[in-house]
C-alpha cells in the first residue's frame, strides 16, 4: 500500500529538506502544505518542491486547516493509500514515521505516542500533556498517554470522517480524537521517541491561546454548567419561598431544575458540542438524561438534607457538584453523539 507522508509546514528551517531525504530513502512519498509562510521561507520550498509536491496557502490559517487541505488533496488525488500526518520541526523520526505507517495498513488510527521522560521534556509540554490526557480521558473514557501527539497515521477511507473534526489550528487534533471516540474508532498507539531540539523552541504552539483552543469545549461547557447552577439554585431559593411542607424542598428542586434544564440543553447544543442534528434525536436523549439526573439530584439532596442534616442550600450545592463530571461524560457520549452516518450524510 503507498504511503504518503503528510507535513504542514510555517516557516520551516532547512531540516525539512533533510527529512524529505530521509522519507524518499525510505519509500515514503512526501506532500507538504505551506501555511502561508512569508517570502523569506519560499527558497526552502522551492528547493523541496523538486523532490516532492507542495500545497500553499496564500495566508497564515493554522495547522488543522493545513492538515485538511493536505487530506482533501489526497482524497481528491489518491487511491489506496496510508497518509501519516507528521511535523516539520524534526520532532518526528523517520524510523517512528515509517513504523506508524505500517501499522496503520491494518488499524482504523495510528497515535504516535511519547514516553515522557519528566527530566527531558519542557515544563509546557509535560504539563500540557498531562492535563489534556486527564481531559480527554474524563470526557471520553479512553485512556491516551499523547493526545497532543501531532505524528498520526490513517488510511485514506477515514479522511470523510476525521475531515468532520472541528478547528483549523491545534485544537483540531484534539477534536480529531474526540470524533474519533465518538463513533466508536479504535485509537492504536505506537511508542515513538521524544524529540525536543532547543527546549522545543522552534515549536510555533503558543501555550494559552492554543490551550484555550484545545480545552474550548471543556471550557465552555464548564461555564454552561455553572451559568445553569446558578439559575437553578435561584430558582430553587425562590420556589422554597412559596411551598410549604416537609418535603417542599423537592417539589422546588423539581421546577427549577426542568427550568435549568431548558437554558443548558440550548447553550450545550449550540456553543458547547455544536450539534447541527436533528434536535428531535438529541432532545429526547437529553430528556432521558435529565429524568435520570433529576431522579439522582433528588435522592442525593434528600439523603444529605434529610438524612445527614446539612442546610439545604448547602446540600444543593454538593449534590449539583457530585453530578457535574456524571452530567459532562453522558452529555459527551450520548445526547450530542454524531452517529458515523450522520457523519457521512452532512
């Protein structure tokens, strides 16, 4: 099966050219995509288009949307074929290379993955690894050592899919994983070595904004979840004021929480998880889930209101905080769940 090597190249250094040999030396055809580097990079793919073909973008627009354009190309310009997507900073042996290549003739997705080595890695990259696979992990229920692993190899029949993927600069290889997940692909990691020339210098990420990029979804639908808390714990303070009884407490509970639940079904649909289906399919899961949150949300605050006597808007307080993770991984992987042919229907 041919194997194309997939480089999203801004401002590369002169290694690029050296790798490209490396890559031919090996058999592996090469297709660079130049994201709008300025003229002073242009020698450097001049010289590189000799030996192999090469996408520009007339202006900076970000790794993700590199890599697509590169796989657009191939899915337009290839048959059967293995694209592995790599790095043009030197990050990525040739042999690591050439090994994902190989695995991915028989797996869905190749995850180069990194052994890291405390001592040996830049603080940013070691912390930034760390908090991201915890994410992705709690999200989806996968355990991946690198999500932030930018060497990925798949087969030509998944580009449709991994083209859906949100986010035209880093963020769009988290995305990837989570699309991925989602419809239910295996994700087969491959030991690859860590490579970090001059404390990772060279490397264009910048750690807050394309952190926030990266953990957007996390972070909005933290802000959802508190923004929905808030009102709900309103809105219960404020029934409680009209019901009378032992067990006024619940019906409160109830109302403020089918009024909560309205406001976080919109925000979550439309700026958390961007869902474009049919509301029909995501609003009967979600009300499913609601009925069972509800239920829980309702016997936990009886048992620390009633059973372990803790005032009530305390106790409203650690039963919306336990359900909080429960809430964010059902929401992830059931009510907003792209089925695949939804996928290749849109």
């Amino acid at each position: 099966m041919k194997q194309i090597v997939l480089i999203p190249a801004y401002c590369p250094d002169r290694k690029i050219l050296d790798l490209i040999q490396e890559l031919r030396q090996r058999d592996l055809h090469c297709l660079i995509v130049d994201d709008g580097s300025p003229s002073e990079y242009q020698e450097i793919f001049a010289l590189a288009e000799a030996e192999v073909k090469i996408l520009h973008h007339p202006s900076n627009r970000g790794k993700g949307a590199a890599l697509k354009t590169g796989m657009e190309y191939l899915y337009q310009n290839e048959s059967d074929c293995v694209i592995v997507c790599a790095d043009a900073d030197g990050q990525h042996l040739p042999e690591d290379i050439l090994r994902c290549a190989e695995a991915a003739e028989s797996e869905d997705f190749v995850l180069g993955s990194r052994i890291f080595e405390k001592e040996k890695m830049p603080s940013r990259s070691w912390y930034g690894n760390k908090i991201s696979a915890f994410f992705f992990a709690l999200s989806t229920g996968t355990e991946i050592r690198d999500t932030q692993s930018g060497l990925r190899a798949f087969r030509r029949e998944m580009i449709p899919l991994l083209l859906k993927a949100e986010g035209e600069r880093y963020e769009y290889e988290m995305n990837q994983l989570f699309l991925l997940c989602q419809n239910g692909r295996k994700i087969t990691p491959v030991d690859i070595q860590a490579v970090y020339e001059g404390n990772n210098e060279c490397s264009h990420f910048r750690p807050v904004r394309d952190s926030l990029r990266i953990f957007r979804r996390i972070f909005l639908f933290l802000f959802s979840s508190l923004s929905a808390f808030l009102l709900d714990t309103t809105l219960f303070a404020f029934f409680c004021s009209f019901f009378g009884g032992a067990y006024a407490f619940l019906a409160a509970n109830i109302l403020a929480r089918i009024c909560s639940a309205f406001y976080n079904y919109e925000f979550n649909r439309r700026a958390v998880f961007a869902d474009d289906s049919s509301r029909k399919k995501s609003l009967l899961r979600y009300a499913l889930l609601a009925v069972m949150i509800l239920t829980l949300n309702s016997l936990l605050l009886t048992l620390l209101h009633q059973g372990l006597q803790i005032p009530v808007l305390m106790a409203k307080i650690l039963t919306e905080t336990i359900l909080f993770t429960l809430s964010w991984i059902l929401q992830h992987r059931f009510v907003f769940k792209e089925t695949e042919s939804e996928v290749t229907a849109s």
